[in-house]
C-alpha cells in the first residue's frame, strides 16, 4: 500500500515538472510583449505591400543590443514581431521574394514565420 502511495506522488510530481517546463518554454518562445527599442532601419518590399522596421534595444550599459524586426501588412496595416537575437547591432536584411526575407542569415516567411533566439524550434525558418 505504501509503496502505491509512492508511485502516486512521484506520478504527480512528474506531471507537474513538465507542464512548468511547457509553460516555461511556452512564454519564453512569444514575439509578443518583447522591448521596443529604437528604430534602426524601415525596408520597404517591391510590391509595396510589406513594411520591415529593425530596432536596436539594450536594457543597460554592460549589456550588449538586441535586435527586433517587426513586419507591418501595409494592407491591413498589422504589425508583428517575426526577429528577435541578442548580443546583435547589424540588421542586414535581403528580400528573396515579395513575402520572404533573410535577417542576418535566417530566411523567414513574413505571411507566419518568424525567429526568436530563445527557442529551439522557430517558425517558418529555414537556414
């Protein structure tokens, strides 16, 4: 009986371990609510229809800038967060095509993809 008991515990114990970890790794992976920081550089696409805004951020003196793009839909006038690296003051960006980028080396689909340097996995990211 003890020894179910025990199995129990440490059953829950594991659950919870990985859903902080999901969780964790969840708020860590999100464009959203990162630093503004300054505008650097606007790119315009050919067609028109997209607008890229690099921006330098850094939180202090010892710390070294981050770099954030974010893409504005000029039709629908939304914007979005798709490019986030540390320790990064170049924003070198290369249009591929009409909806497909490459920011300091990462090619990203401005329709869905994006790149954030915390996660593991990043969407719409193709090296």
């Amino acid at each position: 009986m003890i020894n179910y008991v025990r199995r129990i515990i440490f059953g829950i114990i594991i659950i919870f371990c990985v859903l902080g970890i999901v969780l964790y790794c969840s708020k860590k992976c999100s464009m959203e609510n990162l630093p503004e920081g300054n505008l650097k550089n606007t790119y315009y696409s050919r067609d028109g229809k997209y607008t890229l805004n690099s921006y330098l951020y850094s939180p202090g003196a010892l710390v070294n800038f981050s770099l954030r793009v974010e893409v504005v839909n000029n039709d629908t006038k939304k914007k979005r967060n798709i490019y986030w690296n540390f320790d990064e003051d170049s924003d070198n960006i290369e249009w591929i095509e009409e909806s497909v980028v490459i920011i300091n080396g990462q090619k990203i689909d401005l329709e869905n993809g994006w790149y954030n340097c915390e996660c593991i996995i990043n969407n719409g990211v193709s090296e």
